[in-house]
C-alpha cells in the first residue's frame, strides 16, 4: 500500500503561515498609518533610569489629544543651540511630567507661556528670553538634580527653574516609598548625598533578552499594543485607594509622622540644597515654584474644605510652606501657585486641572491650567530684579 504524502499537510501549513503573517503586516501598518498607537516614548538611561527619546513623534491622548514631538536632545521642546547667543538670558526648567505636558500643545505649555511674557517685561527689554524645558514624567528631585548636571549645564543657563511638584516628588525621592526602582537615588550619609545607581544592576538594564524585546516593542505598534493591554491595568492595581487623589500622596499635607515620610523630606530638601550649590558653581541662580496638586485649586471651596476636613489639617499648604521656607534659608526666590491658582479657578469658576476625556478636576494641568501658570511665573520672576543682575 502506497505511503500517503504529506505536501497538501505542508501546503496548507505553508498557506496558514502566510496568510497570519499578511494578517499581521496588515495590522501593522493599519496601526501605523490611523495613529493608533504610537511608539514608546521613553528609552533606558543609565544615568537617569529613562529619558525621552530624540525626535519622537507621536499622539496623547489619556489627557486631551495632542501630537507631540521631542527635539534632537531628548526634551519635550524645540530645538535650542547650544551655544547660548550673546543677546540672551537662558532659563532651564526641571521638571516631571507637569513640565514635559504632553497633554498641551507645545505653545501653550507654561514654561512657552513664561517665555513669550518674560519677552514683554519692561526690565528685560535689552535681553532676549529664552527658555528650555527638560521635564520628563515621573522625575523627583533626584533624577532633576542629574539632569542638570549631566545634560544642561552645556546651555550655559542664567536661571535654574525647580518646578516642584509636592503630591509625588517627595515620595520619587525615596527608594522605599517609590513604587518605580529602575531609577537613581540618593541617601543621607552623615549629612552627604550619596548617589544609588543600583539600578543599573537589574535585568532590565543588563539583559540581552530584555533589550531585545525593548527593540522589537518599540520598532512595531503591534507588539506595542499588545504590550500595553498586557500592562494596562499595573498602574491601577498599584494606585493606593485610600489616597485623596490618585497617584498622588496624602501625608505631604501635614507634618510627617512615619520615619519613612521624615525620611523622604530630609532627602528632597538635601537634594534642592544640592541643586542650589551646583547652580551657584556655575554663576547661575535658582528659582523654586512649587506647582499645583488638583485639589488645592479646585474651583469649588467646599471641595478644598471637604479634603481639609478628611486629612484633618487647617489648609492644603504644608509642603508649600516647607519649600519656599526652605529656599528663603538658600536664598533664593520661591513661587508658590497654589494661592494664586485657587482664586483664579474659584473666580472664574473653572479647572485647571483636567481633561473632557479623562477627569475635569484630576490629573495634570489642561491649556487654562498651563496659561494661569505661565503668567503668574512671569509677573513674579519679572518683579525678580536680583535674577537679572549681572
């Protein structure tokens, strides 16, 4: 009896491989072509941990809808010279993720904002002002700190911008209260920093396989995608359901009791103590603005009351006060907005915070959130005549 051939076995198997691998192509380029998903933003760094990629393309659109691009250096900005032209007074901004905005188009970010009415301060009109912004989300002080020392000062900067955002820079600065290890930190060793870089250790940074799958992740949206629905709900899961606003911290409001807390504010204030030496080593001059948490500018008083009256404390001003004491001590000029905002948004009854497709009221500024920002900046940093004396 004659042996039976398996070639219609193959040519089907042939003909179902080709057929999936259309299907994925198809997939891919459908995705790549609509905009549906766009390629990771953040790359591995082994100085900061991540960083934004160099001349990125791509849309947000958990906050509002924006395309937004990085520049040729990694930041959410345009492209600056390096050499700083003779004519102009250059501001660096340290930030998180209030500073790289993605949720706002690039002209209505703050820190454009501050640049175009510094541009119109009478004390200034002999200077051109010229701001870059180096945020990147989920930054502390720490990996600010590293930035600037690493990848700015070539800028040859004149102001030193620490937007400061208490709801989760204090707890960024701590390896024990920092849910993210894949990240630099500093301790407190008989009233030194000393840096902890060892998260250059992990797999992730050491791993040829890990590397790999980074690679492939980032140069097909397909896999991306899938990447993402894998991953989807670990931010939710992790979000501590207890906090007044998610993702953000509640013990900032009030005088530490746990040793942890106690902790992670002698580590955020040594580190705005480091800042503002290495700022003075190079002749230049720091401003601290500590930014809004959603609640402190909530439009409705009664909302601001109702979280007083929950976390037992008099008002929403704690941490705030903590800095711009702190940078009274240094020396140097402190911005609070959260006073400030809170009467803009209660007079004109609107958020400042918040998007129509995520949550009016939460999560990071909107362009009305953005504009108030910029322009109370301006005013105070153009009343700063110290800033601008040689």
């Amino acid at each position: 009896m004659p042996l039976r051939s398996n070639a219609p076995v193959r040519k089907r198997l042939v003909a179902m491989t080709f057929g999936i691998a259309v299907g994925l192509l198809i997939a891919e380029g459908v995705l790549r072509l609509t905009g549906m998903v766009s390629p990771p933003v953040y790359q591995r760094d082994l100085i900061l941990g991540s960083r934004l990629r160099p001349d990125y393309a791509g849309w947000n659109t958990n906050e509002g809808k924006v395309f937004f691009r990085t520049n040729h250096a990694g930041f959410r900005d345009r492209d600056h010279t390096v050499a700083k032209p003779s004519d102009t007074l250059r501001i660096v901004v340290l930030g998180d993720s209030y500073c790289e905005a993605v949720q706002v188009e690039l002209e209505r970010t703050f820190w454009s904002v501050l640049e175009r009415e510094l541009n119109q301060c009478e004390l200034l009109t002999s200077k051109k002002i010229e701001v870059l912004n180096s945020g990147v989300s989920g930054y502390g002080t720490a990996q600010e700190l590293l930035m600037l020392r690493h990848h700015l000062w070539k800028y040859e900067p004149d102001v030193v911008l620490l937007a400061f955002l208490s709801g989760n820079d204090i707890r960024n600065n701590s390896r024990e209260l920092e849910p993210d290890s894949l990240k630099p930190f500093f301790t407190v060793q008989d009233d030194r920093l000393v840096l902890d870089d060892s998260f250059t250790e992990k797999p992730y940074f050491t791993s040829p396989w890990i590397r790999l799958k980074d690679e492939l992740i980032r140069s097909s949206r397909l896999l991306y995608l899938l990447y993402q629905v894998r991953h989807r709900n670990d931010s939710a899961n992790s979000a501590d359901a207890e906090s007044l606003e998610v993702g953000l911290e509640d013990f900032i409001y009030s005088e530490p009791t746990e040793q942890s807390q106690r902790e992670a504010w002698r580590i955020t204030e040594r580190l705005i103590e480091e800042i503002h030496v290495e700022v003075e080593e190079h002749g230049a001059k720091l401003v601290i603005a500590t930014l809004t948490n959603p609640v402190q500018v909530h439009p409705d008083v009664t909302v601001r009351q109702a979280a007083c009256s929950k976390l037992d404390v008099a008002d929403l001003g704690y941490s705030d006060r903590r800095v711009a004491s702190l940078a009274s001590r240094l020396g140097c000029p402190a911005i609070v907005l959260a006073k400030p905002m809170a009467e803009y948004a209660e007079q004109h009854n609107v958020y400042l915070h918040g998007f129509e497709n995520s949550q009016l009221g939460a999560g990071h500024w909107n362009e009305t959130g953005h504009r108030v920002a910029g322009e109370i900046l301006a005013a105070e940093l153009c009343r700063e005549t110290r800033l601008w004396e040689p």
